[in-house]
C-alpha cells in the first residue's frame, strides 16, 4: 500500500477496525493505554473545555477527554473511516453521559470553526496523513489561542542506532507476525512503510513552528520508540 494515499488509508482503517484495539493491546502490551492517559495528564483538560480528538479511531482518548471536561464541556471525535467510527459510538452509547460525538471527516479539512477548541489530542494519526504540514496546519487553525495540543505516534528515529534496531525489530519480529496470524499482515507491514515517511521529531517541531504553534516540544517516550509532539496555539 501507498503510504499518503487517503483512500487507501482509509480502506486499511476499515479493514482493521473490528480487531484493531485487541491488537493494539497484545503490540503494546496494554502499555499503549497508558501512553494515552500520560498524555491526557500533561495536557490538563479541565470541565468546560471543548476539546477535539483527530484520527481518533475507535475514540478512547475522545471518551477519555470527555470524562476530563465534565460538566459543561465537549468533545468531538473526527475520523476518515466509518468502521472504526462504528466502534467508537458503540463505545459511547455504553457510557452515554459522557459528552462525546464522533463525526466523519479529514484531519486536514475538518470544516470546524477557527479558533473553537480549547485542546486537541491526534494519537497515530499524523504518520498517515497525506500532508501532515497541512494537518498541522489545520490543528492551529481551529485551536483557541493559547489552546494546547498533542500529538503522539511512533518516533522515527535515527538509522543505525540501537533504538532504531530495536524498533526496526519489533516491528518486523514481532508486529507483522502477529498481525498476519489474524489476517492483517500488509495492514501492519504499513507501519514500517508509513515511518519511513513520518518527520522525525525535530522535523516536526519546525513543522509545527511553520504552521504557527507558539509553543513547540517533540519529547521521546518509551525509551525514544514513541514521540509525542506537545504544542501551544
Ligand atoms: C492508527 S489509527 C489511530 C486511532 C486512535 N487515535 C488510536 O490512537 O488508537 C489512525 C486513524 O487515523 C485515521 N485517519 C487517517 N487519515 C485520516 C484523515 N486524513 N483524517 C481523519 N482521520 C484519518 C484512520 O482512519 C485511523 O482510524
């Protein structure tokens, strides 16, 4: 698969969906629950706000953040496909006091107001955006000034190091086997393609500086194999 093609993109997040948080569970040994509430807790969402999660996927950082801002505030969840959508309504329709809706949309238009969000959160999106300069451009854009922001995926890191040998291993070793056992073996072969691709930190730090963030800091995580890129409007 072409990585940067949103069509294809979106088809593979179809695909993947119904086994997609199982996996992400077994690949990270449940530890990607975590990196997700790491990053909630240093943004500081707080009741009232109205908060966006881009790519969200089957939306557990959007019901996340809506436990954060009750009462008062507001979370929209956007994805491109519609399946892994699906998911995460069902997933709000089991805690339905949660002030969350999910919607289907592009990170890169998402046609929400300018300067409407309080915060914003894009988990393992930014890596499959076709131009992930313009999907930080268009994060800035419907940011409040002064809103805050995350964005977390897998670091790229430098060739030839043993952090990158230890990711270049566990992606092949470990990641692709395990995803083929279930039939999903080219959907995660992407992962590797798609990184290969992704702004390493400091790129994306100037990405960011470029599309106006005031404030602009890649922080290397799990012993550098994840990177999450914090931002202020
Ligand atoms: C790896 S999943 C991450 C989902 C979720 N944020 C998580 O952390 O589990 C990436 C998601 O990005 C979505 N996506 C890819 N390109 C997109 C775009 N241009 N606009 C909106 N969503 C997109 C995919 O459909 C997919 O659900």
């Amino acid at each position: 698969m072409k990585p940067g093609d949103p069509t294809a993109v979106e088809q593979l997040f179809d695909a993947v969906a119904p086994r997609y948080d199982r996996l992400n569970d077994v690949l990270s040994f449940g530890l990607h629950r975590q990196w997700k509430r790491q990053v909630v807790r240093a943004l500081r969402p707080v009741a009232g706000e109205h908060w966006l999660d881009l790519c969200c996927g089957t939306g557990d950082l959007a019901l996340e953040l809506a436990r954060c801002v009750r009462p008062g505030g507001r979370v929209i969840g956007v994805d491109a496909a519609a399946a892994p959508l699906h998911l995460a309504e069902a997933r709000q329709q089991r805690q339905p006091w949660l002030p969350v809706r999910f919607q289907q949309g592009d990170a890169l238009e998402t046609g929400l107001s300018s300067g409407s969000a309080d915060g914003l959160v894009m988990a393992y999106g930014l890596r499959n955006l076709a131009d992930p300069a313009r999907g930080l451009e268009e994060m800035r854009r419907v940011l409040k000034r002064g809103g805050r922001a995350a964005v977390l995926d897998f670091n790229r890191l430098l060739p030839g190091t043993a952090a990158a040998q230890f990711q270049r291993l566990y992606l092949r070793r470990l990641v692709v086997p395990i995803a083929a056992s279930v039939g999903l073996k080219d959907e995660y072969a992407y992962l590797e393609e798609s990184l290969q691709r992704f702004p390493m930190g400091h790129e994306q730090e100037a990405l960011a500086r470029r599309a106006g963030f005031s404030e602009v800091q890649h922080q290397p995580m799990v012993g550098g194999q994840m990177g999450c890129l914090m931002l202020r409007a």
